[in-house]
C-alpha cells in the first residue's frame, strides 16, 4: 500500500511550526540543564577523592572514583538511627495525612453541609500560608506541651503541612468519579461505606499515590521544623538535620556530605520512579476537575 505525498502547502506549514518549536526546544533544555546539574554535581562530588574536590581546577568527571566518602556516610554515628526516625515521621505523616484527607475530602465532594464552602476556603488558606511563618508557633506549642525532641510531634507538624494538599487534590480527583457508580451499588443493596470502599475506591488509587507521594517527599526533606523542635535529644533527629553534621573544626567534608546527600535523596528517586505512571494520571486528574 502506497502513502499519498503531503500536500505541497503543507509542507511549509510544517517547516514553520518546527522552526517555531526549536526557542521552546531550547529553553525547555536550559531548564533541564538548570535543575539536573546540581544534582549531577552533588552525585559526582560523591565519586571524587578529596584531592580532586578540593583542586583548583574542578573536573566533571570522577577521574579516579572511590567509594571512601561513602563508607564515611554510612558509618557516621547514628546513620542508622537518623534514617529510622526519617522513615518512621514521614510513613506517619503519610498515613494519617491520606487518611484524614481522604474523609475529609469526601464529606467536602459528596456531602452537603452548612459550611462547607467556608471549610474549603480555609483548606485553601492553610495551604497558602509560608511553613516559615508557622515555625514560632509551633514551637510555642510544642513547649507549652512538653512535646520538643519528640518524634510525635514532628510527625503531627508533617501532617499539619501536608494535610491541605492532600484534601485539595483528592477532593479534584473524587469529583471525577461519576456518583451514579456509588448510587447503582446503593441501590443493589450497599450502604454509602460500602458502595465508597467498594467502587469508588479503587479508583481514586492514581490520586492517592500522587498525594502520598508529596508528602513523603515533604516529611523526608524537611530541615526547619526538625532542627527547630529536636533540641536536647540528638537520637532524635532525621537525616536532613544529620546532614549538617559533616563539619569539624577543619571545615565542611564535602566528599562525605555529598555522598550523604545521594543516599538521602535515594528513597524518594526510587518511590517516584515506582510510581511515576499512576502519579502523573493523578495529579492530572485531580487537577482538571472539581
């Protein structure tokens, strides 16, 4: 089967809306170019003996990789420990945020109540507002309850921060499933929970992947709140504050702290790129409707 030749005027058309691509082409790559590079950057220093990182003339390139600033990661003290409490605030902030979220955004997409418009505008507000700004109070609030160096409380302010989000974005992608699959399955005899825990929830799993996601790359990243509310107990620190261990009084190791760093972003590169599908159709989804 032969193709028909494109049209003569076409052909034009084509070479002007290419031409027109390559500014948008190029500045699309300067962006990439701009974010990947201090990553690349942070993972090369890793491979680099120290010489070289201190050398006047930086390479690009490890030219003789080791694995030393590696060994000197993980065998710092309280590696361990740090990245255990890392695990254990973040997968309970999760937890409790796609939980909370997930009723709240509910009774806010398929409920009507008095009030609910109000409800929303403060969810709104609470997302808007600057964590920075939120950090006096906190930790007034932590002191007056006897809750500084602890994990719970930690673990509540990383839900506090991601808990607005988390109702915004479910609340987007449950007004895209259509109430008359919940209705049918009323009417065949489930009860509300039911017909939510059979038939609706299932298909909100893209936007709770996507919204779990968020937070868990919230809760593991953050360093303000945890260097503020861990004082006195230094067991109880993550592993953003336990970055910032790597100086002495001979300066900062970067070798050590880079390689800290490419081992602290690990578990969220590798949760992303899991999850990277179902997480772009969610976030998409809950974007575009409600």
């Amino acid at each position: 089967m032969t193709t028909a030749p494109a049209a003569p005027g076409l052909r034009p058309a084509r070479a002007a809306r290419a031409l027109r691509r390559v500014p948008l082409n190029a500045a699309a790559l300067a962006v990439l170019a701009t974010a990947a590079f201090p990553v690349y950057w942070m993972a090369s220093t890793a491979f680099k003996p120290t010489g070289d990182i201190q050398a006047g003339t930086p390479t690009l390139l490890p030219l003789h990789p080791t694995l030393d600033h590696f060994r000197t990661a993980v065998h710092a003290a309280g590696f361990g420990t740090f990245w255990r409490n890392s695990l254990l605030v973040t997968l309970g902030a999760v937890l409790l945020s796609l939980l909370v979220g997930l009723l709240a955004a509910f009774a806010v997409g398929r409920l009507r109540w008095r009030g609910r418009r109000a409800f929303l505008l403060m969810v709104f507000i609470a997302q808007m507002a600057p964590w920075e700004a939120l950090l006096i109070p906190v930790y007034v609030i932590a002191r007056d309850a006897d809750l500084l160096d602890s994990l719970t409380m930690l673990t509540l302010v990383y839900f506090m921060t991601t808990l607005p989000f988390t109702v915004v974005t479910l609340r987007g992608f449950l007004a895209a499933v259509p109430v008359e699959l919940e209705e049918a399955a009323r009417v065949d005899g489930c009860t509300r929970a039911g017909a939510f825990r059979r038939i609706t929830f299932p298909l909100l799993a893209p936007g709770l992947l996507s919204t779990s996601l968020f937070g868990f790359i919230t809760a593991w990243n953050e360093f303000a709140f945890a260097n503020t509310l861990i004082i006195k107990n230094q067991d109880a620190r993550t592993l953003p504050v336990w970055l910032s261990s790597f100086s002495n009084v001979f300066g900062t190791d970067w070798g050590a702290t880079m390689a800290a760093s490419s081992l602290f972003m690990l578990p969220v590169l590798l949760v992303f790129l899991v999850l990277q599908n179902r997480v772009t159709s969610g976030l998409t989804a809950g974007a575009v409707k409600g």
